[in-house]
C-alpha cells in the first residue's frame, strides 16, 4: 500500500507533499532526522524548521492507494502538489515526482559508458580459482598472532587435518609442528 502524505508546518500552512510504501510515522522520523541534522533536501523547509521548531510540524495522510502502479502514484502525488501550489503553500521545489534529476540521468548515462564492470586481474583470478579448489591461501593455514609470535607454523599437513590443535589432539605432542 502506498500512502500520500504532507508534511505541514502549522505556522505557516505550507507543506511537503510526497509518497511513501512503508509507514508515514516512519517517513515522519527520517524527515525529522534530516531536519535536525540540517542538510534535509528542501532549505525552505529546513529554515522554517528552524524558526518555528519542530514542535509545528506535523505528518497528515492525504490518500491510501491500495495496488497502485507507478504511474497511478506519480498522478496522485501531482495531483496533491498541485492542490498545494494553488494556494502558494508547497514546500517542494521539484514538481517532477519520484524521477531522478536531469543531472543524475546524465552522470549515470556518462557512467555507463565508462565503465566496463568488475574485472579482476589475472593473479585474483588465479587466486580465487585456487581458493575453490580448496588450496590454503597464502601457502599454509592461518596462523593466531601470539602462534607467529612464538614461532609456530604448522605444515600444509597439519593445516589440511584440521590445523594446529587437530595435531596436538591426534598427535598427544605439546612440541611445536614443522
């Protein structure tokens, strides 16, 4: 289900109109967050917040759609800023609903050119290929701090059987396993 919501500032009657999927009591508290923190979106907003407090604002349910499209949301939500800006009362400065901005289409279209994926270098290839087949990392087992510390390197062996501990245990030896 899709909520409407206004955000009103009492003071002055002016309102952020927008849409949320999830919980407007939700959507409520992260505009309080922003709000405090003083980088929300909408510096309009932001200095009325900051002069009447947050005390005057309140979150109001304009309209529930229940199965809607993408379109039918966007429409609705236009319909709502639409109803607001008669009136000279809305918050938002962009009037274009739930599309990202003509400078982010830009930068992803100019991204995508650019990038060519996630490719790995041919020593990582060989190293996860390795990796798969069950081959230690690094030449051995992993080894504690206070083991390298005190010498103590197990054989690709003992490591293959369960590392240092295993041996000790199979073994009854306390020495230290070259």
């Amino acid at each position: 289900m899709v909520t409407i919501y206004a955000l009103i500032c009492r003071a002055n009657d002016m309102a952020y109109v927008g849409s949320t999927k999830g919980k407007p009591a939700k959507r409520m508290r992260e505009h309080r967050c922003l709000l405090n923190q003083g980088i929300h979106k909408v510096p309009r907003m932001q200095s009325d917040w900051q002069s009447y407090g947050s005390d005057q604002f309140m979150i109001v349910n304009l309209e529930s759609l229940n199965n809607s499209t993408l379109e039918i949301r966007r429409f609705s939500e236009l319909k709502w800023m639409d109803k607001f800006a008669e009136k000279d009362k809305l918050y938002n400065e962009h009037r274009i609903s739930m599309r990202p901005t003509d400078e982010a289409i830009r930068k992803g279209v100019a991204n995508s050119r650019t990038s060519i994926g996630n490719r790995w270098s041919p020593e990582t290839n060989e190293k996860r290929r390795m990796a798969q087949l069950g081959k230690p990392k690094g030449h051995g087992a992993k080894i504690s701090a206070t083991k390298k510390m005190l010498g103590q390197r197990p054989s690709l062996e003992a490591a293959r059987q369960g590392g240092i501990a295993a041996c000790k245990k199979r073994y009854g030896t306390g020495d230290e396993i070259v």
